[in-house]
C-alpha cells in the first residue's frame, strides 16, 4: 500500500489526537499527518489513499478550518483516490446534530467523485439523527471523547484494521 495522508481539522484537539493515534496504528512509515490549514492542493494529491477528519460545531456545522480545507479540496482531481472518513461529536448533549458534519464530508467526496470506504455501526452510540447516518449506518469512524473515552482505542484498532482491507 502507499503512503496514507491523514488530513484533519481540530478546534480544542480531540480530532488531533484521534488523527495521531490512527498514525500511530498504521505507523509512521505508513501514514503521514497533516492539519489541513497546512494542507494545498500538491499535498492533497499526492496521496493515494486519504483519511479525512474533523469535528462538529455550532449547531452541526462544520469546524471553520474544514470549511476552508472544503475550497482547496476543490482543486484536487478526486476520482482516483480511496478516501476513509471519521468525525467527532457529543452523542449526549448534541443528539440531533451528532458528528453531522461528518455527512457533509461524506456528502464533499462523493460530489469529487472519490471511493469512500471505512464505513462504521451505529451500534453503541445513542443519538436521534446525524447527517453522518445513510442506510443505517455511519459513513465513517464516529468519536465521543466527551462522552465514551474508554472506547477509544478499541474502535481505531478495528477501523485501522478495516481500512488496511479496504485501502487497495
Ligand atoms: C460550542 C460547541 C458546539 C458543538 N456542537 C456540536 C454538534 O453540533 N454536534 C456534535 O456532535 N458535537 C458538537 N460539539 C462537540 C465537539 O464536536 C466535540 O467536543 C469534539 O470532540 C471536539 O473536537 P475538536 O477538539 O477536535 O474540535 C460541540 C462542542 C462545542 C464546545
């Protein structure tokens, strides 16, 4: 497999940390980081296989740096490229706007017409609607460090562990 970028977007760190621990999985050989405000469009396409992620803000919006990441993605030709997605959110106090801007990620590449894989269960999260949810389950890897740090480490070993059978 080639180098994966791993591009994110991070207001307070969480989506950092999660960014650096998905490195740390796929090891450092294998998987770059890059914030996105450092991110032009030469860097996006250099990578064959993309992992995208960031928060969500306000009231299910998107965090202001990934809104700014959304124009330079639009300089990049997509189609060629394996893209897996994850999104952090608070199932408690925002359960009806929960990681929904993981949904309009997921909504950004299938409009650039990239592969999305890394699809995820909505099985063990409580919420009543997330934009990230289409056909029942997540469209990425959903995180609740606010609200479920224990389950951490297990779901990006498994999600690592998918991607290495999706990324080909
Ligand atoms: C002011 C504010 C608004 C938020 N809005 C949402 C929201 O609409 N939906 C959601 O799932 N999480 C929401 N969150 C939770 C964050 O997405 C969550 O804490 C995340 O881990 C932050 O990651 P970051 O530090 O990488 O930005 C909000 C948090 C704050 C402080």
């Amino acid at each position: 497999m080639s180098k994966i970028g791993i591009f994110y977007a991070s207001a307070m760190g969480n989506t950092e940390a999660v960014a650096l621990d998905l490195q740390q999985q796929f090891g450092q050989e294998q998987a770059d980081v890059i914030h996105v405000a450092d991110a032009d469009k030469d860097m996006i396409s250099a990578y064959d296989y993309l992992i995208i992620g960031g928060s969500t803000w306000g009231a299910g919006e998107i965090q202001d740096d990934m809104a700014d990441f959304f124009k330079e993605l639009d300089e990049v030709n997509l189609t060629n490229k394996k893209v897996a997605l994850f999104g952090l959110g608070d199932q408690v106090a925002y359960p009806f706007a929960f990681a929904d801007s993981l949904g309009d990620l997921y909504d950004k590449m299938v409009s650039k017409k990239a592969t999305v894989v890394g699809g995820w269960p909505i099985e063990g999260y409580e919420f009543k609607s997330s934009k990230a949810e289409r056909n029942g389950q997540f469209v990425g890897l959903v995180m609740d460090i606010d609200n479920q740090p224990e389950k951490n480490n297990e779901r990006i070993k498994a999600w690592v562990k998918q991607l290495k059978k999706e990324f080909k």
